[in-house]
C-alpha cells in the first residue's frame, strides 16, 4: 500500500530506473508508471525499504553492503539486518555481500517463484497476482513485455533438439540441449505464468500441465538460489535435459530470450498462462514471440491421419484430410507435433523466416 506521497515518489523513481532495461515498465500515456503498477511495487517496498533500493544499482549489477552502508549513512550489520526479509523473499538481490534492485524480468515474476512469498503471504500473493493481470493484460504492458521499440520479439521458440531433421547444420540456439549446453549453473523454478494463475484461480491448465520446470541459468540462477527457497533447487545439467523432454513429451512449447548468446533463461509455456504464448493464443499480438526457425514436416507416406498432432498444437496450424497438413503461416517451429507422433511421420525441417539478433548466419 503507498501510505504517503514520498512513498509514491521513491516508487516512481524506484520504476523509472528500469526504463532503458530490457522490458522496461508499464506507462500511463505521459509515460509515467501506472497506478496499479506503484501500488504493485508498494507490495515488495514500505517506505523505509524504498529509500534504500532507490541506492542499489539493477541487476546484474550489484554494490557491496559496505558501499552501500556508507552512501546511506548506517551501520553495515544494520542494514544486513533491515534488508533481511526483503532479501529473502527475493525483492532485493542479494549475492553473497553484494546487493541489487530486481530487473523487469524479476519484478513482474519474484512473487510467484518462491514458496515464502505464495504461501507464507497468501492474501498479499493475490493481490500481486491480481495487480499483475491488471497492469499486463488489461493495461497494455503485455506489448513491452513481449516486443522491443523496434517490434523485435523479445522471446523465441526452441524447436525439440531429438525431433530435428538429421544432418543439418543449424545455429545453436534453435536445439534446446545446445542452449543448455552454454551453461554450468542453472535454478529449476515454478512457472511464474502458472503459478501466478494458479494464485488468483484462474488457471486453465491446472490438471493438465507441471508447474516445476522453468530453468534460471547463470547468474541469474545463483541469484535465486542464494535466496534459499525450499522449492528452487540446483540440478545437474543431466537433469536439466530430462526435465526439457519430459516438459515437452506433456505439451509445453520450449522458449528462450531472442538473442544468439547469454539467453538467461529456458521456459517451458503453456498457451493458456504464458505471457509470450498468450500474445498469439490470447492477446492478438502475431509478433508476441519469434517462431523458429523450423517447420513442421509431414511424410505422407508414414501419415495414417491419427489426430494426434492437431490435439498437440496450439496453434491451429494443422489440419487433417487423408493426410495431415500444416500452414506455415500457423506454425511456430516447436516441434511438438513430432515428439508424440504415433508413426515417426514428423520431421522439423528447416524453413528459415526470422533472424536472430546477434546471431551468425551458417551457410
């Protein structure tokens, strides 16, 4: 709750130093941070927390508690000991004697990862959950969310790694495991899309879809982990593989940040929760999410038009006569049509359509 009119200031300041930073904030048309958004912030920050997080610089980068503590003029192990709830509930960064104000990324989605905040604060994770639909969804930043000033996905989906065609050479990030493979540390984490549903009861897919099969990588990773959440955990990279398959053996759509390197994250989506997904699925926005850069193959001659494949897609991007058909207007390239068909009679077949910011074109 914002309890005075310097408490709103801090927050406005606290949002506006997230503008330059990937997925910036919600804007009211003067281009300040909405109401909802502030009262949203109000939630993670009281008034004597605020002061201090207007300090920290964003993450990744972080100041030293010494730092910290002399640019406000207290006692280190005081400050330690004031910052200590919102350390822990993840609403300030804290890496080993280090400190940071959350990105967008975090701030949209720290109430849903971790278990203190979802079940230890229940009728406040409601009202987290409920201001980030309104601000998301009915207010319009899900078109910073999920698009760059220049229209650029920010997301994109990965095609599954085992269901590619064979002996092609494809650039790295498209394969799911070759995305893992670029990291050692990596946080397995609850959806935040779900859970945040979930929350408010209002998911969809409920019974149909796992919850624990996000992956943090990096230091992105160690930064939740240190928060010493009992429901994220460190796995092995082994583990991160069984994990991505058995998400998409169940249905869920692999998507990573649209860039070639340093992609800090691996999300398994649904269509109904997700708030990449959602913008094809929901919000009529067709550049919500970068399609890859595959397409689903049917060989005619294995098709015995079973039906599998249109229960699996979420796109509406295949149809069935004798044969199944897939528009390639309509599909994203995830693949997952082919993992579970019944005959092996799809293939991802390359079909190049969108670039990769920062990637290099193999020929």
């Amino acid at each position: 709750m914002i309890v005075s009119n310097g408490h709103k200031e801090d927050l406005i300041t606290i949002a506006k130093k997230l503008e330059r930073k990937s997925q910036s904030y919600p804007k009211d048309v003067n281009g300040a941070p909405t109401e909802t958004y502030l009262e949203y912030l109000s939630l993670m920050y009281d008034p004597e927390i605020a002061q201090v997080v207007i300090e920290l610089p964003v993450f990744p980068k972080t100041i030293s508690i010494i730092k910290l503590a002399k640019k406000l003029n207290i006692d280190k192990l005081e400050l330690m000991k004031k910052l200590e709830e919102t350390t822990k509930r993840g609403f300030i960064i804290k890496l080993g004697k280090s400190y940071s104000q959350l990105m967008p990324l975090f701030v949209y989605d720290m109430p849903f990862l971790l278990k203190i905040n979802y079940e230890d604060h229940k009728d406040e994770a409601k009202k987290f959950a409920y201001l980030s639909r309104k601000f998301y969804t009915e207010e319009g930043y899900y078109k910073t969310w999920q698009n760059s000033r220049k229209g650029v996905p920010r997301f994109r989906v990965l095609t599954v790694s085992e269901e590619i065609e064979p002996d092609r050479e494809i650039i790295p990030i498209e394969e799911v495991n070759s995305v893992i493979d670029n990291w050692e540390d990596f946080a397995v984490i609850p959806c935040p899309c779900r859970k945040r549903a979930e929350v408010e009861g209002i998911r969809e897919c409920k019974d149909k879809y796992p919850i624990h099969n996000c992956i943090l990588f990096g230091p992105y990773a160690k930064a939740v982990l240190e928060m010493g959440d009992p429901i994220i955990r460190a796995p092995s990279k082994e583990e991160i593989v069984r994990i991505t398959k058995q998400a998409a053996e169940v249905g869920l759509v692999h998507c990573t940040d649209n860039r070639a390197e340093n992609c800090i994250i691996l999300c398994a989506c649904c269509e109904c929760c997700c708030g990449m997904l959602k913008g094809l699925t929901k919000l009529d926005n067709p550049r919500a999410i970068a399609k890859a850069n595959f397409i689903s193959h049917i060989i005619e001659d294995d098709c015995i038009a079973c039906g599998t494949c249109i229960e699996r897609c979420k796109f509406n991007a295949i149809t069935i006569d004798d044969i199944a058909y897939v528009n390639p207007d309509k599909c994203v390239g995830c693949g997952l049509c082919a993992v579970t068909c019944s005959n092996d009679a799809i293939i991802m077949k390359r079909f190049e359509r969108e670039e990769i910011p920062g990637a290099k074109i193999i020929n």
